[in-house]
C-alpha cells in the first residue's frame, strides 16, 4: 500500500471518528426566538397557578394562596412581557445569539 493513501485513510478515520464523538449543538436562532417569544405570550399566565401550587407544596396551603398567589402575578407579568420582548426583537441578536431572557424558557419547561 502506498505511503500517501495509508496517510489519508488514517486521516479520514479520525475526522470522522471526532465527528461521531462530538455532541449536538442546538443553537439559538431568529425563529427559535419568535417562537419563544409567542409561546411565552400565550401561556405567561400559567405562571399564576403554578406558583400557587408550588409554594403550597413547598410550603402550606394557606402561604401557596397568599405568597404563591403574588409570585404568580409577578412571574405571569415578568413571562408575558418577556415573549412581547422576545417577539418583537426576534430579527435582532438581543441578548447576544439570541439567547433566552427568562430561565427556564418556557412556563412549563421540565429542567425546573
């Protein structure tokens, strides 16, 4: 076997053994962000009965509807007006690639 193919065999095996190695990458982009934006807007007052909840659990049921209650209010006024933001800028890079404003991105993301 000639020098130069054995060269470019064992060259070819390791690009694409790293390229089966590498993970995926799930990039933020113009689109993603409209959608965001617009799923944000519809179901910013899912906010209000989830903290509701989630305090009681935490907590108490008579804290989940006092605390829980004005958490809410104030998570469905940061989310809604976060997906307006989000919308309305979603051509623009803002914040930087396009990354999301609110964490976790959407109300009832499962990594919260």
């Amino acid at each position: 076997m000639n020098k130069s193919v054995l060269k470019i065999s064992v060259v070819l095996l390791a690009t694409l053994a790293i390229l089966n190695i590498a993970s995926p990458s799930f990039a933020q982009d113009a689109t993603k962000k409209l959608g965001r934006g617009l799923v944000n807007i519809l179901t910013g007052w899912i906010e209000l009965p989830r903290n509701i909840y989630k305090t009681s659990v935490e907590s108490n049921p008579l804290t989940g509807i006092t605390v829980g209650l004005a958490k809410g209010l104030g998570m469905t006024v940061v989310r809604t007006g976060a997906g307006i933001y989000e919308t309305a800028t979603f051509p623009f890079p803002l914040p930087q690639e396009y990354k999301p404003i609110l964490e976790p991105e959407y109300v009832l993301d499962k990594n919260e």
